[in-house]
C-alpha cells in the first residue's frame, strides 16, 4: 500500500535522516519513534505530500506520489500537530466544516454521534475556544470517524489526551486497520494495539 | 465502533462522478470540474461560508478596519483649507488611497489564522480543488473588507463636496476596483506566509501591483466632472478585475502551498 525508497530529508543545512525505506501494507501501522528534533514531523509531512523529499520517492498502491497529488490526497487524513480547530466556531460547526473540507457529506445527526462517541456530546454548542487540548484533539478523532480514508496520518495522536481518550484512539485505529486501513503514527505513548498489526521505524 | 461504509473508499472522489443528483440540479446545472476531478463551486461555498461566519463572530476586527477607513478619509480636510475646489479635487485620490490601506491592513490575516491553527494543512491536502478554496477565501476577504469600503464611500465623500453624480462614479469605479485589490493581495499574503516581517513585506509587495487599480480608479471621478466618457476607465478597471479573477487564485494556491514546505 504505503511504499518509502530510499527517502531522505534536510531542514536546512542538516540532514534529518537519510536512506529511508519501508512497506506499510493494508492493516498495518507504523510506528514511527524517535528523539526530538530526528525528523518524525518531517517524515510524516512528506508521507502527506506536504513536503517533497530531498531523495527517494513514496509510492501509495504502487504509484509515484509527488506533493499534493490528488490522489493521495482522496486517500488520506491526515491529523497534524494543530488540531484544525477554528476558535470562533462551536464544536459541532469546527467538525461539519472539517468533514466537508474532506470531500464528506455529514448529516447534524452523524455530527452529533460522532461527538457522542468521543464524549463531546454535551459540549458540541461551546465555541473551540473553551475547549480543552483533550477535547479539541477528541474533535479530530470524531473527524476521522466520519471520513472515509485508507491512509491515516497521525503526528503525536496520544499528545494531551486522558486514558480514556487513549482507548478511544486505539478503538479506532483497531477498526481502521481491520478494514484494510494503513495508518503512520508518530508517537511517544504506546498506542495499545496488537503487536502483528505494528511495524516499527526508529529515527536515528 | 461503527463506521458508516457506503462505498469503497478507492473509487469514491470528493464530489466525483459516484455523486447523487441533488434535488433541482439537473442537466441545465452542470457542475463544473477541474482536471483533478473536484467540483468547483462546492469547494469555492465551503471557503466563502466558513470565512463569512467566522467574521461575523468577530464582528469587532472588521469594525476596526472599517473605522480606519473612516478615520483617514476624514483626517484629510480637517489637516487641508476646507476650500472647496481643493477638496473636490484631491477627494477620490483620498478615498482610494484609504481604500487600498483598508484592505492591506486586512490582509495578513486571509491566511495567517489558518495557517497557524493548522487549518491551512487540511485545507492544501483537502480532495477539493485549492484555487477554489482559496478564491472563496478572496471572495469572502472582499464582502467583509471591500464592499463596506465601497458602501461608505458615497457618504464619506460628502466631506470632499463632490456633487452626487461624482459620488456614483466614484462608488462605481470602488466597485470594479476593490475586487481586484483583494485578489492581488491574496497573492501577497500567501507569499508572505510565515515569514516574520510579513505584514511591512507584505505592503512593499502589494502596493506597486494596487498602483494601476488606483490609476484608473481615482481618475475616473477626475474624467467625469470634466465631462468626458469614464467607459474607457471602468473597461480597464474591468479588465484588471477579469485578468484577476482567472490568475490570483491560481497564484495564490501555488504559493500557498510552497508556504507549507
């Protein structure tokens, strides 16, 4: 599914790593470790195409990927560091606006399960701004409940949330790679998945 | 869990062919689609609706920049003689000049909150077509910064003693003009993005590109109180507007998306 040859990345004048190369296929996550400042963000921007790669080349069901490629961008969803989340708006409006952004047509109904299910039910009508980084980071887990993709793209997914939040993520990582999903995760936190499902990639 | 699994993922585009027919559009409406496969005017609705609520929850900014506007205009015959000719010729060169610091002064922030909040993110690797998001964007950007400007143009121009007629030609060629100082900005902002002196660059990259809106804009007024057709200068101004339309999203999306490298 998810093909790396070879790849390498600078930030500026130095290298972040280099020779990279790796397989994720369908059901499987990768778990990408490593020290701060060793590239993890980078390399999971350049698997989203957001960047292009010094060298190498990303392949997604064997075809070349370059940045921005509409192909890839179907396939994915990606969960960066911000969580997206606009101040003014209220949860509910911050996750119809982000499913749609995603090419996904949302019902208020499906809004309000999918918030249910990450217990924000009661507080879909608060503008993001009073929301905790917990609750906003449960708002991106709702999205990805609701979009349909193959290739999730996780940079710190555990970051801010409590045990349960952690459950939750794992729940549904769990379902998206039962369903043939492929997932990248950069992590420090465990994720709490079974380990045949996981492959591993240290940063150096 | 349940998730919803209406299609299979692989064939199913954002808006592509698999989607249904909505009620009352039929073979007369058809929705247009770029080469990546993505219905335009979807994505171009998303950008315009999402960027009006949220300036209508901050109602209090755009009041600011409104306010500026007026407050420069009006600065300009209390500091001059009140003499009457001299205002009524340099009034629709103040007013456009105040409507060219209004928009710039708004502009850094088209880009820079979602650029921050990572909404810009979701946006470029969003299935929908990026010009389209980002000419909502530009579109909204204008109904909340440049079609006040316009609005109040005919009653802040009052203060310059400029007779009726000139007060519609000059709200006209605003019309025309404005539109066009967004997109063009559009493209400044996006280039500036996430730089640290971006707003002063942002000025010094925009303004020499307003100079020919500001040209045929202000002149116009000046040709129709001697008395001559102003249809060669609103056909410009028109012309500028229609060049911008086509390329500035365009410009901008590309540029938005070196911002995110």
């Amino acid at each position: 599914m998810l093909e790396a040859q070879n790849l390498a990345a600078r930030r500026g004048c130095s290298q972040l790593f280099s020779g990279l190369s790796f397989r994720v296929a369908a059901g499987e996550v990768l778990v990408v470790t490593g020290a701060n400042g060793t590239g993890k963000t980078t390399l999971l921007r350049t698997l989203a195409g957001l960047t292009a790669p010094s060298e190498g080349e990303i392949r997604w069901n064997g075809k070349l990927q370059l940045p921005f490629a509409p192909e890839l961008r179907r396939a994915l969803a990606f969960a960066g560091h911000a969580p997206a989340l606009k101040d003014e708006l209220t949860a509910e409006e911050n996750l119809s606006l982000l499913v749609e952004l995603a090419g996904g047509r949302a019902g208020r109904a499906s809004i309000r399960a999918a918030l249910d299910a990450v217990a924000l039910g009661r507080r879909r009508a608060l503008p993001a701004r009073v929301l905790s980084q917990g609750q906003r980071r449960r708002i991106g887990l709702a999205k990805l409940r609701l979009i349909e993709r193959r290739l999730w793209i996780l940079d710190e997914p555990v970051t801010a949330l409590d045990a349960a939040g952690a459950a939750l993520l794992a729940n549904l990582v769990a379902v998206h790679l039962a369903g043939g999903g492929v997932a990248v995760a950069a992590t420090h936190a465990p994720l709490g998945l079974p380990e045949e499902r996981m492959r591993a990639l240290a940063l150096p | 869990m349940r998730r919803p699994r209406d299609a299979p993922a692989a064939s199913r585009g954002p808006w592509g062919a698999a989607r249904p027919m909505l009620a009352g559009e039929g073979a007369a409406a058809p929705v247009a689609v770029d080469e990546e496969g993505g219905a335009i005017w979807p994505a171009i609705r998303w950008a315009l609706c999402r960027d009006l609520r949220i300036a209508l929850r901050s109602r209090a900014e755009l009041g600011v920049q409104l306010l500026f506007y007026v407050i420069v205009v009006t600065l300009f015959p209390l500091a001059t003689t009140p003499e009457r000719q001299l205002l009524m010729t340099m009034g629709p060169g103040v007013l456009w000049v105040a409507a060219l610091l209004a928009s710039l002064l708004s502009l850094p922030r088209l880009f820079a909150g979602d650029f921050a909040d990572g909404t810009l993110e979701q946006i470029v690797l969003s299935p929908h077509p990026l010009p389209a998001l980002v000419g909502g964007k530009i579109l909204a950007h204008w109904l909340t910064t440049g079609l006040p400007v316009v609005l109040l143009a005919p009653a802040l121009g009052l203060q310059y003693a400029l007779p009726a007629d000139a007060l519609l030609v000059l709200a006209l060629a605003l019309l025309i003009g404005t539109p066009t100082l967004s997109l063009l900005g559009a493209i400044g902002a996006a280039l500036t993005l996430g730089l640290r002196a971006g707003g002063s660059l942002l000025a010094l990259l925009v303004l020499p590109l307003y100079i020919p809106v500001l040209i045929f804009g202000a002149g116009s007024v000046d040709i129709w109180r001697a008395g001559l057709a102003i249809s060669g200068n609103l056909s410009l101004l028109g012309a500028g507007l229609l060049l911008a339309v086509v390329g500035a999203p365009f410009a901008a999306a590309a540029a938005v998306r070196i911002a995110m490298d």
